[in-house]
C-alpha cells in the first residue's frame, strides 16, 4: 500500500540539506515541509529532485501573526510549525544530523516504512505483550493475554532509536564521551497506559488526525530559559492525552544513524533549568486528569495549560508563558486547521445508533 499522499516529512534545520542524499531513495516520493531556523535571509540548499516547501521565520511571522510568538526561534521547537501546516494523516520528522542505519544484516533501514507500520497497526496499553508487537508478523499475544483487549487501539505516536550517538542529556554526554549505541534490538513495543517516556524528535512519526495539536513542542530557544526540553515536553503532553482518550503509543524500530554529538557545554547552559524542573514536572504529569467534556486533543490540550499554569507556576513564572503559548497554540492550529463539518446527505443526517 502507497502511503505517497498521507504523509509529510518535516525537517527543520540551519543548514544546507545535504543529508537527503542519503536519504533521497526513501524520502524522494513524499513532500518535505522544510522549516528554516535562525536567520531567515540566509540561503538553505536543497538537493534538487525533491518535492518540497521551505518556510523560515519571514513566513511564520506572516502567517501566524501576533500567534507567531507561540513557535520557538534558534531551536529545533520551530519543527511544530510544520505539523500546523501540513494537511496529511501522518507526519514523519527527522533531524538533519540523522543518516540511513543499517540492520544487522547490512541492509539499509527505511525508517519511514517502518514507522508508518507502527502508526497503522494497533498499540496495546492496557497490558503489557511480553513478545513485544503482538502485531508484527512472527508474533502474536501469548498465552494470558485477555482476549477481550487483543483487538487493541489507535496507534498515536511511532517514536524511532538511533544508532552511534545516544540521546543523551548533557551531564551523562560529559561523564560518557565516547559512548555509542551499537545495539540493534529488533523489537517494538507499546509504552503502558500511565507510563510517561522521554520522547526524542529526531526520529518521530505520528498519526496528525489523532494527536497532531497536542505535539506542540513548547517554548524554548531564544529569549526562554531552558531548551532541549521541547521534544520531552511534547512527549509527556501527547502521552497523558493519548492515555485520556484511547490512543497508543509505540517505541523501538525503527534506527537511524545519529552522526554527530552536539556540544555538552552548550547543552548544559541549555538543559540545566530543566534538569532541576523536571523533577516537579514528572510529578505533575503523573497526576494529570482531564474532565470528561475533554473529548478532543484540543480540548485536553487547553485543559492541560490550564493545569499547568495553576501548578507549575509555583516552580518558575516560565510556565506562565508557557501555559499562554500553549493556548495560542491551539487557537493557531484551530484557525489553520478549522474542524470538518459533517456532510449531510440528501436523505437527512445518518441515524443515531
């Protein structure tokens, strides 16, 4: 099945795209929405023969408006302008640093392949499969699991690893300079319903009909203080709402190859707020509940800047603003992405059931 009009990637960068040539086997039959951080007079160079759309702070700023303050300038948070324009099902991101892995075989790994295979079958939530996917081919439930919860949910988020440099926080980069991840563990699994994880952006795909508002990847960068906290915000926002309303998240397959370790000094100035807020803030997300009207990631997603600006306020006056561009987030994506009005035919609305 062709998945050729169901899926953007999105790939925001300061710099020349010359990994796409890497990359051009897999990624040459899709559209590219391309978000150009940092100086916007500057000219990024894309290899020719791909089917793109390129928007850099000029453009956010016209579209958006006085909303444009809500996307994150000098971080690679500017990414989630991309999921606000796209009008696809699903959204693959990929970080401009990131190269095709291979398998243990040698065979090169079509990441995009393998996450759109996570994202169209079931996710299991409510009970952990101790053969992982129950839903990849060669495997199954196994013995015990309830037959009632084996048709499973929605898959939401299809979060990929990477090869060669782990995503590592900078304190651990500091102690572990010449660590490499060399392990290929063929699996995938669904994280638990109540579970949060650290969730990664540079190799991330995600079912935009059914979480799309919520991976919104927060206020970082210039004028914040605190970044590289954008994809973890994200992640721990879009797993409460996936848990609210139903929905599954996996992790695992596939790899890409991360090729280069950004700065741990420059991290650490990045890193070192969070690094003390986070542990209020997993306390907070653990005990998040969402009101029963809250039926929509829309709806989930105000109500949680709601709770965060009443809770997280009392950390630092940074989840003020962040609350606040939370909310204009949302009033952003509502007016890019209106809500489809139902189509009543000529014989009347369909029957309630």
């Amino acid at each position: 099945m062709s998945f050729k009009d169901d899926i953007d990637i999105v790939i925001p960068t300061i710099r020349n795209l010359d990994f796409l040539e890497q990359w051009r086997p897999f990624f040459q039959p899709y559209h590219l929405i391309i978000i150009q951080d940092g100086d916007p007079s500057r000219t990024v160079k894309i290899p020719e023969g791909f089917d793109y759309e390129l928007y850099n702070r000029n453009d956010i700023n016209r579209i958006l408006g006085p909303k444009s303050s809500c996307i994150s300038f000098k971080d690679s948070a500017c990414r989630c302008f991309g999921f606000m324009v796209s009008k696809k099902k699903y959204i693959y991101t990929i970080d401009d640093d990131c190269f095709v892995a291979k398998d243990p075989t040698g065979k090169d790994i079509n990441a995009i392949d393998q996450h759109l295979t996570n994202v169209t079958t079931p996710s299991t939530p409510y009970y952990f499969n101790t053969l992982y996917d129950p839903f990849r081919p060669g495997a199954d439930f196994v013995r015990g699991y309830p037959f009632s919860l084996r048709e499973g949910v929605p898959t939401a988020i299809s979060h990929g690893l990477w090869l060669n440099i782990p995503d590592y926080d900078a304190p651990t980069q500091l102690v572990k300079p010449t660590e490499r991840n060399e392990r290929y563990v063929d699996a995938v699994m669904t994280v638990p319903k109540g579970t949060l994880f650290p969730m990664c952006g540079m190799n991330l795909c995600f079912n935009r009909e059914l979480i799309g508002p919520a991976m919104y990847f927060g206020l970082m960068g210039e004028g914040q203080p605190i970044g590289r906290y954008d994809d973890m915000w994200a992640g721990w926002c879009s797993k409460v709402i996936c848990d609210h309303l139903g929905y599954g998240v996996k992790t695992g397959l596939p790899y890409i190859w991360h090729s280069k370790a950004s700065n741990p000094f420059v991290n650490l100035r990045k890193e070192y707020k969070g690094i003390y807020w986070q542990e209020d803030i997993i306390p907070f997300f653990q005990s998040v509940q969402f009101s029963e009207e809250a039926t929509t990631p829309e709806l989930c997603y105000l109500e949680l800047a709601k709770q965060v600006k009443e809770k997280l306020s009392k950390v630092d006056n940074y989840f003020i603003n962040l609350a606040n561009a939370m909310a204009m987030w949302i009033e952003a994506w509502s007016e890019m992405n209106p809500p489809v009005k139902a189509v009543i035919s000529a014989n009347g609305p369909a029957p309630k059931k």
